[in-house]
C-alpha cells in the first residue's frame, strides 16, 4: 500500500469521525454537561474557599485592630490630658461606629457579639475620657447605643458564657451610668446567683460593684474646715559659756569689806543664766554677828 493510499484512508476516517460528532453530542450531551461542570468545580471551589477564607481572616485582623484601638485611644486621651492638650478629639465614637460594621460583617455569631460588646465599652469611655463636662442628653444618647449592643450581643452568645457574662456587666455598668441603681443591683445580683457564671470572674466583678454601689448610697456631712492656727514666733538667743562670756554677762564683782578681810564664805552668785552652779548652803545670820562682833573688840583693844 502506497503512502497515499495511506493517506486517503485516513482522511476518510477524520471525515467520517466530524460526520459523526452532531449526532454524539445530540445523544450524550447531558454526560458532557456533567463532566464539564465537575471539572470546572474542581477547579474553581478550592479557589472560592480560598478567597472566602482570606476575607474572613481580614474581618477579624480588621475587628482585632479596632478593640486594640479603644485601649490606644483611652491611653491618649490620658496623656493628652496630663499635659494640658484638652482640645484632642478622642477618636473612641468612630472605633464604636466601625465595630458595628464590623459586627454586621462578621460571619461567626460570637465575633459579632464581641464586636457589639466592645462597641458599648467604647461609647462609654468615650464620656468618661472627655476633658470637659459631658451635657446630660449627651450621656443618655450614649448610654442607649450601648445598652442597645450589650443586648444585641447577648443574643447572639448564647451558649458562649464569657461573652454572655461581658454583655451583662455591661448592662449593669450602663445602668450605674444613668443613676438607676437598683437596676444595677438586681443585674450583679443575677450575675452572682447563676450557677453558669461558675469559674469565670464575672461573680467577683459584680460583687465589688455591689459594694461600690453601697458606699456609694451612704450620705456623708461636709464640715467647714478649722481655720489654721497662727504657728508661735520661737526667738532664739544664743548662750555662750565660759569664765569670759559669763563675767561679761555678771558684770564686776562687789567691792571687798572694810576691813580688808575676805570673807571665808562662798557667795552666792546671782541667776545670771551661766552654767555655774550656786552653792548648797548660804552663811547663817549668827556667824554673821560673831564676826562683827570679834571685829569691833579689834578696833576697841587699838585703840
């Protein structure tokens, strides 16, 4: 068989294969379909997980940085206070309102609860961080955004009892804010009393508040302050001893007797503020006498 006889057979058979192809495809198209469509998912779910993995792994970077953020900004606030900078905006009011966004984004029910729970520690600090006095409306409008997403996140913990736990003592902190003590005080007490609170802090927590929230209803009485009292003017004279000092001080001493005797006596010196001391004993009036009377029977026996 020569080469194109070879090749005419062949160019049949191509011939006769594309005569064929309508008819294969009209009796197995649903089989090509199928096959098509599993390989084009092989190929592209992994891809579509892949993608959706990534954007839930950037949701919660993006909610991690934003709940890092609340503690930055409250360390701000803080500094710019200490050195006199009061006209610093906190930034604590767009970190809660890009936590909500957050929380309506998040794909897991307890992310969206923790973004809703720290949505309402931001509100709140933001009153607390401000420089200035904060207006009354002011505190009730925030408080209520806060309550409202202690409350969202609480419907969406269940089953998680930390979470659940945060969003109740937020509740309750949110209740001290606006004055309503009893509210508060029956929030920490369920808090206490429920059993699946056990081994977390949550208990410890609203117990202290419970006795803040006591000292906090005594009333206490205010007293004028005493007037100071005026300090005593101390004068300080300084004492000098010595034989020199002292006789400066003492003066001369008194002429001798008449009679040229000195008398055998010690005299006492005078309280002239020296360290001398004086004598135990003074002369006696009789020895005195004896002596002016020896002293006369001299003169008379010279004379």
């Amino acid at each position: 068989m020569d080469s194109e006889h070879r090749h005419e057979l062949k160019t049949n058979e191509l011939a006769d294969w594309v005569a064929h192809v309508p008819d294969f495809l009209r009796r197995n198209w649903a089989q090509i379909i199928g096959a098509a469509l599993i390989i084009i998912g092989l190929l592209v779910v992994p891809i579509f997980k892949r993608a959706r993995h990534n954007a839930a792994l950037t949701r919660q970077a993006e909610t991690t940085q934003l709940i890092q953020k609340i503690s930055q900004e409250k360390g701000l606030a803080v500094r710019n206070q200490s050195t006199g900078i009061l006209e610093a905006q906190s930034q604590l009011l767009v970190v809660a309102s890009s936590l909500e966004s957050a929380a309506g984004k998040a794909g897991n029910p307890y992310s969206a609860a923790l973004a809703l729970i720290k949505r309402g520690e931001a509100l709140r600090a933001d009153l607390h961080y401000q420089a200035g006095s904060v207006e009354r409306s002011t505190v009730q409008a925030q408080i209520s955004q806060a309550t409202k997403a202690y409350e969202q996140a609480i419907e969406k913990a269940a089953g998680n009892n930390m979470l659940t736990g945060m969003a109740r003592m937020g509740l309750g902190l949110c209740a001290e804010e606006l004055g309503n003590l009893d509210e508060a005080g029956r929030i920490y007490h369920e808090i206490v009393s429920n059993a699946d609170f056990d081994g977390t802090i949550f208990p410890a927590q609203a117990q202290l508040r419970l006795e803040a929230m006591d000292d906090s209803r005594e009333k206490f009485v205010f007293v004028d302050a005493p007037e100071p009292e005026t300090p005593a003017v101390e004068i300080e004279i300084p004492i000098e001893t010595g034989d020199e000092t002292a006789g400066e001080i003492i003066g001369p001493l008194p002429p001798q007797s008449a009679g040229g005797e000195t008398d055998e006596a010690e005299t006492t010196p005078q309280d002239t503020g020296t360290s001398e001391s004086a004598p135990e004993t003074a002369p006696s009036a009789e020895a005195t006498s004896d002596k002016s009377r020896a002293a006369q029977a001299a003169e008379s026996e010279s004379d």
